[in-house]
C-alpha cells in the first residue's frame, strides 16, 4: 500500500486535523485535537516521504532544501483548506509537517476574546502583540482582529508573513498581503517599504531579530497600529524579551519607546476542551499609566500583579482565564494545572474549586 498526498489532505479536512507529520519510519500521522493519531497502514520508507514531499513542493522549494536542509511555504487545496508546509531534512531523508489553516476567518467572540479587545484594536496607533508558544492559535487571533478591523474601519491593511496564511478580501479596507522570500526579502526591509505605501495598520508576522524588533517599534510610534507576535508566553517576559535583543547602550531607549507604544500584549495556549476540539486561554495585559512606568524603570517583574488588579480595563491573567475555563466544565482540571503558569498558586485554586487532582 502507497500513500497518496491528496487522500491524506482530504483526510486532516474531513478530520478536522490541525497537522500532518511526514516521517521516515512511522505511518503518516495526524494532530486531532492536540493528540497524535497514526493513520492506518504501514510506515513510510525515505522513498515514500521524499514522493508525498515532491507532490506538493515547487521545485524552486526542492532547491531551498536541499541547500539549506528546510523550507516553508504555503499552498491552497481544492478551495477547501490552506496549508502551512515545514519541509525538513532528517537524517539524511525528506520529512514534512503541515499545518491545517481554516478557510473561515473566525469572529474575535468565536475565539474567545472580550469586547475589550475591539475598543483596543481601533486605536489608531501603537503595538499589540500576540504572544504564545509554537502552535499555540497566533496566527487565527491574528487573522480575527485584521477581519473585524477590515469589516469596521476604512484603510489600508498591509500584512507582512512567512508564509502567507489567512487570505483577506478587500472589504472595508484596501489589503496588501506580502510574503517574505517571495514578494519582499526580509520583516525588516518590508515593513519600512510599508511605511511609504500609506498604511493604516501593518501586521509583522514574526518580530525575529533586532532589525525587525527597531522597525516595528518605529513605525508604531509613527502613527501606525502595529500587530506583531514573539514566540513567549506573559507580558513581562514578552517585554523582558525585546528589551533582551537590543545591546546595553539602547536599553532605556527601547524600554521608553515600548512604554509608550506598546497599547497591549495578548499571550495565548490551545488547551484541550472536554469532549474535543481546542480552546484557547489568554492573558490580556492592557498598558495603562502604571505599567508604562513599570516598563520604563524596568520593574517588569510587577507587571503581573498590576494584570491581576487590571480587570476593570479588560485585563486577565492567564492562570485566571484558566481556571474560569475549569470551572466552566471546558477544561480538565489536569489541563488547567498544566497550562498554569504558577503550578502551585493554581493547585490549590483548583483543590478550592472541588477539583480532586492525582500528584
């Protein structure tokens, strides 16, 4: 028996898989509601892995992996899904995963954020970054708020990703979508070509480097709202984070810039819900006079309970947001200790809450 990329491609959408892993030595294998779950038949041999990966990669890509040993693109299935591709090299043999990116754009309640959010997004300048480890839903909160900002403002949208993911129609807003490697070479070099193309709103799809970090901050601070997304998890670390990029002589200089254009930092993890399927859980630090001062004298450390007493300016920390999932019977209590990021604080909120935790 031979797999067959569209038989697999059409499974993840029936499915409803997030990923498909394409490995020496193991049959393909699906993420279906954050578990691993083998598809039927026998293990894939280097042959096999190096066909399926030749079906869906252009030859200009084939070229990237075999100089570099990776390469990541996107690519749009019968019009009833898009997929993010990491083609890997692996001992010596091809490997793949692909990542599942839904055709619908959600709505911002759909994903579970707070009305908040939108009084947040209308701002007409500043940063909001989107934060959260690999796979954690970065990309669709992403995609919701540019939706809801096209569906209620007039504008222009320029979004700047590696790959492309989400596609947006031009609806209230006029939307230019760029790809690195593709239609610009770098972050750094687009967003600053983005400043002369009159945008309202630019969309960073990773803040990698410093060169990427300075011009992001830049134009937020030039009038622009600016979106970007840093692989951490917490508003302190994520500031603790860009700060950590620049040399010592500019330090105070980016932590006064942040202090006055970061308008809110949004961390995120996909939990597994009861009975299936992924929720997120959000830590929403809304920069206020307080925390702008605490970023300026780099007092970061206080930054969480600031969050904790916040909620009144839509603030929530993530322990919070996860317990009020537990006790909404959409998680496990398992899971919310898991995710928590004070494993002790929330042990004994859970045991609190009726929880019967195992060691």
């Amino acid at each position: 028996m031979s797999y067959e990329m569209n038989d697999l491609l059409e499974l993840m959408v029936d499915q409803g898989a997030s990923d498909l892993h394409i490995q020496v030595n193991q049959p393909p294998t699906l993420r279906i509601s954050g578990s691993m779950v083998p598809v039927e038949g026998p293990n894939l041999d280097a042959e096999a892995t190096e066909g399926l990966m030749k079906a869906i990669t252009s030859t200009t890509n084939q070229e990237q992996v075999k100089t570099s040993g990776g390469a990541d693109f996107g690519f749009a299935y019968q019009g009833k899904a898009r997929f993010r591709v990491s083609v890997l090299r692996a001992k010596g043999a091809y490997g793949m995963v692909l990542r599942q990116i839904p055709n619908e754009l959600f709505k911002l309640s759909d994903i579970g954020l707070p009305d908040k959010i939108k009084e947040l997004i209308s701002r007409p300048r500043g940063l909001i970054l989107v934060t959260g480890p690999t796979g954690s839903g970065k990309s669709t909160t992403l995609a919701s708020m540019i939706n809801w900002i096209n569906e209620h403002h007039d504008g222009h949208i320029i979004t700047i990703e590696d790959p492309i993911e989400y596609f947006h129609d031009h609806k209230k807003c006029i939307v230019t979508q760029r790809e690195v490697g593709n239609d610009v070479t770098s972050f750094s070099s687009a967003i600053r070509g983005a400043l002369r193309q009159d945008p309202d709103v630019i969309l960073v799809g990773e803040m990698r480097d410093l060169e990427t970090i300075e011009a992001a901050v830049g134009a937020a601070e030039t009038g622009h709202l600016v979106f970007a997304t840093l692989h951490t998890t917490g508003a302190a670390r994520t500031v603790d984070r860009i700060v950590d990029a620049f040399p010592a002589s500019m330090k105070d200089q980016i932590r006064t810039q942040l202090a006055s254009s970061v308008i809110a930092v949004i961390s995120q993890v996909l939990c597994k819900k009861i009975g299936g399927g992924r929720i997120a859980s959000f830590e929403i630090m809304v920069t206020t006079t307080s925390i702008s001062q605490l970023i300026r004298e780099n007092k970061t450390y206080r930054i969480a309970s600031d969050i904790q007493t916040g909620a009144s300016h839509g603030m929530i920390s993530l322990d919070a947001h996860l317990l009020s999932l537990y006790n909404r019977n959409l998680i496990t209590a398992e899971e919310a200790l898991g995710k928590s990021q004070n494993a002790d604080s929330m042990r004994a909120k859970l045991e609190e809450n009726g929880a019967t935790l195992s060691l």
